[in-house]
C-alpha cells in the first residue's frame, strides 16, 4: 500500500483533492458503489494518517544519508580546488618569468637590428650609387646605349627605376660639360616613360587593375603622369554610351570607372573630377552644339534648349557626390560654359517666339470664324449715338447696327491655348534665366500674354460686340448677345488669374517688377471692366427703351378705361413684355456670375420698375381698366420676383399698392394712403397716382381727399 501511496505522492503536478477522491472511491468500491458506511471511511483515513506517516519517517531518513553523503563530497571538492588554485598560482608566476624574459630578448633583438641596419644602410646605398654611377658611365660615353635593361620588355620595372633616378641626378649637372649625357638620358627617360604609358593602356584593355595599380605607383614618380590619366579617360570613354542619347549613360559610367579609380590611382578625386570634366567639355558639349545649331524653328530651339539644360543640370546634380571642397560649383560653371551663348540672347528668342505663337494663334482663329479683324476707329462710339439721336428725332434708322449673328468673337479654347504657351515660356524662363534677370524676364513675357489675350482678344471682342448693341428705343426687338460676350470675357479672366497666380506671380514677388506685373495686370483688366460695364449698361438702356417704346405703341387707352365691362386679365402689351424680359432675365443668371449678378439683376429690376411706374402714369383709369392695370402688374411683379432682389420686390409691390389707389372706394382712400405699404411715400407721388383715376374730379369735391395732402411720409 505504501509504495502505491509513493507513486501517487510523486506525480507532477500533485492534487491533495484528486488524492482524497481516490482513496473514497477505492473504499466505496469495496463495500458497493451503491451503499455508504461512514465509519468505514474514517478508519480508511485514519490508516491512510498511520501509512502517510510512517512514509514521512522513511523519506526523511532517506534525506538525512544523502545530506550527510554530500556534505562529504562537498569537503573532498573543496580540497582539490585548493590543489587546483595554488597549481594556477605558480602557473601565472611562472607566465610573468617568461614574459619579463620575452621583452628583454626583444629589446635586445631591436637594438640589434638597428645596429644592422645603420651598418647595412651606407652599404646599400654605396652599392645603388655604384650602379647608378655605372649606368651614368654609360651616358657618359660616346655612341649609342648598348645595355640590354633598357630593350628587355621584362626588365622594364627596373629600367624604370633606374632611369628616374638618372634624370633627377642630371638634373643637377652642369649643362656645358654634360649637355650630351643629358640629352641622351631625357631621351632614354621619355622612351621609358612612353613605354610604361603603353604598358598601362594595354593592361587597362584587359582590365588588369593589379598591373594597372603597379604601372600607376611607377608613372607617378614621372613628369608625365598626367599622360597616364589622360590615356584612361581616353581609353574609357572611346565607346559610345547611351546610344544616341549621350546623357543616358554618364552616370552608371561615372560610377563603374570611378571604383577603378580609386584601386588604381594615388588621387582618385582628382582623377574622376578630370574624367568627369572631359565629359562636359567634350562629349556633352558637342552634343548639346550640335542639337542647337539648327535655329530655324525657334520654337523647336527652345524646347530642345530647355530640355538639354534641364537634363545637364539634373546630371550635374547626380554627379555633385565625386565632388568635394573647393569644386563644389565645377559642374555649374561647366554647364554654363556648354550653355552661355545661347543664354545670353535666350528672352529675346523667347519673346519673339511667344509673340509669334499669340500672333497666329489669334489669325488662325480669326480665319476660322471667316472675320477680318477690323481696325476699330477713334470716334466710332460717338459717331453711333449721333445716329442714334438723329434716327429718334427724325423716325428713321440711319445707325447701322452689325451684330454678325450673335457671334462674340471669344473662346476659351482660344485662351487656354495662349495661356498654355505662355505657360511654358514661364517654365523655360525660370529654368534658363539668370535669378537676377527671372523677375524682368518674367515681367517681358507678362507683357505679350496681356498685350494678345486681353487686347488683342477680349478687348477687340468687346469693341465689336458694343457696336452689335441695339440702340435705344429702336422699334424692333432688339437681339441681345452683349450678356454672352460679358460671360466669355470673364471666363477668359478667371483662366488669366489662375496661370497668373501659379505662374507669374511666385516669380516675381518681393522684387520691383512685382508692383509692375499687377499695376500691367489692373491697367487691361480695368479696360476690359469699362468696356463690360459700358456694354451691360448700353444693353440695359436698349432692352427697356424697346419695352418703353412697344409700350407707348401697344398699349391702347381703351385697355384701362374700356366703356364696357371686360375680363380682369392682363393686356397683351403688358403680356408681350413680360414674354421678352423672361428669357433675357435666365440669360443674365446664365451669364453672369459672382457679385457682379447681383448688381446687373438689381439695376435690370429697377429699370424694369421705372419704365412700368412711368408707363402707367400716361393713362386714366376707370374701375374695369383698374383692375386690368392691376393684373398687368402683377405680371410684371411676378415676372420680377425672378430677380431675387428685395429692393425690386419692394419697388413692385408699392407699384401695386399704389395702382389699388386706381380700384378702391374713394371713401377708403384715406386709410389706404395711411397703409404701410403707402405710408414712406411722398404725398405727391400718391396724389399723381390718384388723378389718374376718371373720377378723380368727383371725389376731389367731396371730403374723401381730406386730410392726404396733409400726410407725408418720414
């Protein structure tokens, strides 16, 4: 039984409740699952008590031995950690010995070598000087030099060395005596040197940077270095690269060779900086003539121009990092250098080519619409009212009036075509200019864009179509087109501002020209308002001198003092007005835009109002014609009310009020006067309206006037 409970005590994890579960269910088991003998199960726990204990007893005496065993490993492990400890001990004074003995044998051993080598030194010298003076003897004599060191190709490092060091030394010899010896070695040395740059050039067609790197360290003790680099840059960029794109290739090739550089070569930023330097003076140069030499299509020019620039200073962007220190700006003064001669008369290219573009741009579409652009004269416009004034007085139309069929002679496309181009004169301007010369450049460039699209376009299209403006009080419908013209020439201005805002206007900001560009800008845009202002204004007078004059011919006497009863519906003249004014008060909100349909609906309204008020003011009224007047204007009123204008609301609707002054009792008049709607007016504008009416001599007798004369309006 004990060694069951062991097995169970020495599960992981143990569980004192699954334990006591267990040892239950054994003890039911034994007596039958479906009884219950309490007593049973107590004496089962209280042996299980006894058993657990007794295993307590055992376990600990277990524990106790092995304590007692490990207290004696641990003594006899500790003894042997001292043996170890005191072995190490003599082990590191042992290490200090041999160290101290290390350090004065090689001290020793140095001096020693530097003895040997203060010996040695003289010696060696002593033997190259003999040398050099042998190799020197040969010089010396008459006839040509006989050693084989100077023709053996595999003596050539050797050579090298010796005739190097032969033309420093005879560099110091007097020139009479040995003028022949020192001829001879400058010839030897430049046969040597020409070798070795031969050597180099084929080495670096096998790409063998080792031998190059050796040939380099060789040639750079000669005074014809230079030839050495000149010759890798040759070398490197004979091929073509990038194709017929010269620019395509520079960097990747910039980047490979500039690695071999720097295994090669004692100063590879100078090497790569010449590398790169033979590219823009050659290479890119040549390129870039050779695209703008042609300059008969100016147009091409500039564009080819603008591109080969951007593209060379993007290039010399990529490149700055081969740079450093005093030749941060030499990719800028070359590129200035490829580019100066066509810089320096580039605005007035592009001027001459912008004026050019606008210029037939604007016969192009003058050809298209089959108008021959007129040349508008000084006086035209006081000539046109003088006909106008002879014509009303005399009843004839002698003002000839050309509306060429509503055309307006305007077109966004038109603009936006300008605008492009000269877009892209700004954008080539701030990338070709100078940062001095932008602002003035800018400025010129402004000036032809203002000069085509505001005067040669939206101004001459405003001239004519103020001419296309019926004159007033003509006896025709008058045809209205002003309204369109005034649209298109808006659009066109809003377009203006915008390439102005993005284009112009960075560029020139903070400097003089700024106050000029804006002050150029205001000086056409005003011409342009006046022209609009004048032509709404001229368009207004001749919408309500027509309805004034159909007015005073339509309108018949019988249609507010009919003798016999009628139907209260709205006369046809009045009808007829309100059918013409109804489609031009949509073409005006079609047309007209921001503040400014405000202005025009309210003014159209007011005009709108006086021409009715001054109309209904030639008739006298009975009570029938009354009530026609009184629905003719609630057609103009409602007609009115389109406008969206409280003051052209309100005007209308005292209008009404008064023309009920016309219908009502005459023994009411007093408390209508005495109404709000009457009540600001000033007693003889009520008074005018009230003679009107047939009766108004009756009532005028009798008491019902009392008192309205005496009423004024604060």
């Amino acid at each position: 039984m004990l060694s069951q409970y062991v097995e169970e005590l020495e599960q992981d994890p143990f569980e004192v409740e699954e334990f006591i579960e267990r040892l239950c269910w054994r003890t039911n088991n034994e007596i039958g699952s479906d009884q219950f003998d309490p007593d049973l199960l107590y004496e089962t726990f209280v042996e299980t008590i006894k058993d657990m204990k007794i295993l307590q007893e055992r376990q600990q005496r277990k524990c106790d031995k092995l304590e007692e065993a490990l207290k004696e490993e641990q003594a006899i492990f500790v003894k042997a950690i001292d043996k170890f400890v005191a072995k190490h001990q003599v082990s590191v004074d042992y290490f200090h010995q041999l160290d101290e003995k290390i350090n004065s044998v090689a001290g020793k051993v140095i001096h020693l070598g530097e003895q040997l080598q203060n010996v040695n030194m003289p010696r060696s010298r002593a033997v190259e000087a003999q040398l050099l003076l042998n190799h020197m003897t040969e010089f010396l004599t008459p006839g040509p030099i006989v050693n084989d060191i100077y023709s053996d190709k595999s003596k050539l490092y050797e050579a090298a060395d010796i005739i190097q060091k032969l033309f420093q030394i005879s560099q110091d010899l007097p020139a009479q005596r040995f003028a022949n010896a020192k001829k001879k070695i400058e010839s030897k040395y430049d046969d040597v040197e020409m070798q070795l740059i031969e050597e180099f050039a084929t080495a670096q067609k096998m790409e063998n940077i080792e031998r190059m790197k050796e040939l380099s360290d060789i040639l750079s003790q000669f005074k014809g270095y230079t030839q050495v680099i000149d010759v890798y840059i040759e070398q490197s960029q004979a091929t073509t690269y990038g194709g017929r794109d010269v620019f395509e290739g520079i960097v990747p090739l910039c980047h490979k060779h500039y690695k071999i550089i720097q295994q090669v070569f004692n100063a590879p930023d100078k090497v790569i900086s010449k590398f790169i330097l033979n590219i823009y003076q050659l290479k890119i140069n040549q390129f870039v003539q050779t695209k703008l030499d042609d300059r008969k299509d100016e147009n091409k020019y500039l564009k080819t121009l603008s591109e080969l620039y951007s593209r060379t200073m993007k290039l010399s962007a990529e490149l700055q990092e081969f740079f450093k220190g005093s030749e941060d700006d030499l990719l800028q003064k070359l590129t200035a250098n490829i580019f100066d001669r066509h810089l320096a008369t580039y605005i007035e290219v592009e001027s001459r080519t912008l004026d050019g573009k606008c210029q037939v741009e604007l016969k192009k579409f003058y050809e298209n619409k089959n108008h021959q652009k007129k040349q508008i004269e000084r006086f035209q416009e006081l000539r046109r009212d003088m006909q106008a004034l002879i014509g009303s007085r005399a009843n004839i139309n002698i003002a000839q009036i050309e509306d060429y069929g509503g055309e307006t002679f305007l077109s966004e496309e038109l603009a936006i075509n300008l605008l492009q181009q000269s877009s892209h004169a700004f954008e080539r301007c701030c990338l070709l200019s100078k940062e001095s010369d932008l602002p003035r450049n800018i400025l010129k460039l402004t000036d032809t864009l203002l000069r085509y699209l505001l005067h040669e376009h939206c101004d001459y299209a405003l001239d004519l179509g103020l001419q296309a403006i019926p004159i007033a009080e003509c006896k025709s419908v008058p045809q209205i087109y002003f309204f369109d013209v005034a649209q298109k020439c808006n659009a066109i201005v809003h377009l203006l501002e915008k390439t102005y805002n993005a284009s112009v206007i960075p560029n020139v900001i903070g400097t003089p020209q700024y106050t000029d560009c804006i002050q150029k800008k205001r000086s056409y845009l005003e011409t342009v308002e006046n022209k609009i202002e004048t032509g709404l204004e001229r368009t207004l007078n001749a919408i309500f001198g027509w309805v004034k004059t159909y007015l005073a011919s339509e309108q018949k006497k019988a249609d507010f003092k009919p003798d016999t009863d009628v139907d209260t519906v709205a006369s046809n003249a009045c009808l007829a007005v309100v059918q013409y004014l109804n489609p031009l008060i949509g073409l005006i909100q079609r047309t007209i835009d921001g503040e400014n349909l405000a202005a025009v609906l309210t003014e159209f309204g007011i005009r709108y109002h006086r021409v009715v008020f001054e109309h209904l003011q030639q008739f006298q009224y009975n009570t029938a014609g009354a009530m026609c007047a009184i629905c003719d204007v609630n057609e103009y009123r409602k007609s009115a009310r389109v406008l969206q204008s409280p003051l052209v609301t309100q005007l209308f609707d005292v209008l009404h009020a008064l023309c009920n002054l016309l219908l009502v009792k005459h023994e009411n008049l007093q408390e209508v006067c005495g109404g709000e709607t009457l009540n600001y007016l000033d007693k003889s504008v009520v008074m005018n309206f009230i003679q009107l009416r047939s009766d108004y001599k009756t009532i005028k007798i009798s008491n019902s006037l009392k008192g309205i004369s005496d009423q004024r309006m604060v």
